[in-house]
C-alpha cells in the first residue's frame, strides 16, 4: 500500500526520507515527487545526485501540499541507473550496543490547521 490517505481538507507538511543505494561507481540522479489522487502535484519534484560504489545516500525533504476530504498522496521516484535503488539496513547486534534496523523509506505528515 502506497497511499496515505487524508481525511480532512487543509495544508499538509509532507516531509520524506529514502535510503538510496548505486552498487556501482559514478554518480547518477534520482527524481523524487509527490502525487496527489494518482497525478503529479506541482513543484514537489526534487533532483538529487547520488554517489556510488555502494555508498548510502539520504534523500530528504518537507514539502508543503494543499489537500482535500478524502485525498491522497504518495511519494514517487524515479532512477536514471538500474544500479540505483532504495535499501534498508537490518538490525546489528555487533559492534555493542545493538541497534536497530534502517527503513529504505519513512513519510511523516502533519497537518497545519
């Protein structure tokens, strides 16, 4: 399930966070964009430059986006490489202390009325 839905009609502050992996080397572009009822919502998209060779990138951002009764939105992207993809990281119990798994994709909304 992709879709967040909003019950109640008002301005949102949608903010995202992706962990992006390029296996291999160079560095290569992710778009990231916000939806809203399956259709683009203006001025969400945001270019990031990823680094490879297998190192983990944070993409973040907090957007604001005005939505209706019933709406809904989800987080879209999109990668210019097939080596480019969001990963999540397990548990680690070693080095001590253990800490806990690394969702690929987190989204948080909170309304401003």
């Amino acid at each position: 399930p992709t879709k967040i839905m909003i019950t109640h009609a008002g301005i949102y502050n949608v903010k995202y966070v992706l962990q992006i992996i390029k296996s291999d080397a160079g560095n290569d572009e992710v778009s990231v964009w916000i939806r809203r009822n399956g259709s683009s919502y203006a001025n969400t998209l945001i270019n990031y430059t990823v680094i490879g060779g297998g190192a983990k990138n944070i993409l973040t951002a907090s957007l604001f986006v005005d939505l209706g009764d019933n709406d809904y939105v989800e987080i879209y992207f999109s990668v210019k490489n097939i080596n480019t993809c969001l990963v999540s990281s397990l548990a680690q119990s070693t080095p001590t202390p253990s800490r806990p798994g690394t969702p690929a994709a987190t989204v948080t909304i909170h309304g401003l009325n």
